[in-house]
C-alpha cells in the first residue's frame, strides 16, 4: 500500500545563512516516544512514515545519538550526511563507513578517533569534556549543512533545548496509549521554558502531524 502524500512545501526550510535546527519526534497521545518494545517504532505510522521520508528528503544533515542510532538500528543513508553524537565513541560496525560524520567532546580517546578515521569516518571534536553545540552548528552551516534534522534521543533534544539550539519541532501523534513507563521525547536534568508557535497541525489517516516554530 502506497504511503499517504504529503505536500513539501508544508516542510520547507527558511533560506537562512545558519545551521537551522529541525528535530523530528513521534509520540503516543499520553506522551510517551517509546512503544511497549522500548522503541518508537512500535509508534510508527503509515502517515509518520510519509513525513519521515519527506524530512529525510529535504535535510543536508541528520543528527542523532549513537544510542538511538543503535537502539532504532540505523544504517547508511543515501543522500546527506548522518551526524552521530556520542561521547565514548561506540559507533555501531555498519555505521563505521565513509559519509558518516561523528561529533563528540574533544577529551576523548585519541586511538578510537585513529580507527573511526581509518574506517573512513569523520570525528569532529568541540568543546573539552562536553560538547560544544554552538560552534558544531557553526562549522556544520560553514561546510553548507544548513538544513539539520534531528532525530534524537531525548537526551540529546533535552540539550538541545536547554541550549535554546531548536528551531523547529515536528511532532507526531501517533493515535495509540500506551501507559508503562516511556520516556518524553525531551529529557534532562535541567528544566527550560521554550515557547513555540503552531505552523500546522494535519490529520493524516488519523495520524496527527504538527510543526512548532521556535521565533526569533
């Protein structure tokens, strides 16, 4: 069955000379971005699928965690980079290939940075213990990797938004409850006050699609 159609320019990026933050998340209707497997794509509709390629279509950039990527079993993808966070760098062996870009403190392990590299991935490094987003942002618009989208986790978009780094929020809900104990697509041990404004908000198949604009 074909997946529903989706207009791109619902999507389209601001012709802005700054990295532009885009974060993708799909959640239950009582919050929760992890099905009963622990995974969102228990969470995953046809509707949430059209939007996720369509996304995918139009970034230069995708960023997620190596948790995540390892967790929802990322592999390549075919156009764009794929931007791996991760401080220990374990990046998972499929990912460990040219075209993946991997960000992460700059106090890390000098030899693991060696065997990525050798294995034909990028490491940038920032900051000293922790990363420093700002200036990964700068040098990802300073390489034409303006349109970022991140795929998170939570705890990743937890910093994010701390950081006052989100442009944009596209949310799914996904019409299911789930109750347990899931995360929120947004975790971290500070708390902020962001505010966002409704760009839209599309039934789809029963599938609710929103984008939130952070203004500035």
């Amino acid at each position: 069955m074909a997946l529903p159609t989706i207009d791109p320019a619902l999507y389209a990026y601001p012709d802005v000379d700054r990295a532009w933050v885009r974060v993708n998340f799909v959640s239950s209707v009582d919050g929760s971005a992890q099905g009963p497997d622990g995974v969102s794509g228990m969470l995953g509709t046809d509707a949430d699928q059209a939007a996720f390629d369509l996304l995918r279509d139009l970034c230069d950039v995708v960023l997620v965690s190596a948790g995540t990527a390892r967790a929802e079993d990322y592999g390549p993808i075919e156009d764009g980079v794929l931007a791996l966070v991760s401080r220990s760098l374990d990046v998972p062996e499929r990912l460990r290939v040219p075209g993946v870009l991997v960000v992460a403190p700059a106090d890390v392990d000098g030899q693991k940075v060696d065997a990525l590299e050798a294995a034909g991935v990028e490491v940038l490094t920032t900051g000293d213990a922790d990363i420093d987003w700002p200036a990964v942002l700068d040098e990802l618009g300073r390489r034409g990797l303006r349109r970022v989208l991140c795929e998170g986790g939570p705890s990743l978009l937890g910093t994010l938004t701390t950081l006052d780094l989100v442009d944009e929020l596209c949310l799914t809900l996904s019409p299911v409850l789930v109750a347990g104990e899931g995360r929120r697509i947004s975790v971290g041990d500070e708390t902020t006050d962001v505010p966002l404004r409704l760009a839209h908000a599309l039934d789809v198949e029963g599938t609710l699609l929103t984008r939130w604009v952070r203004d500035r």
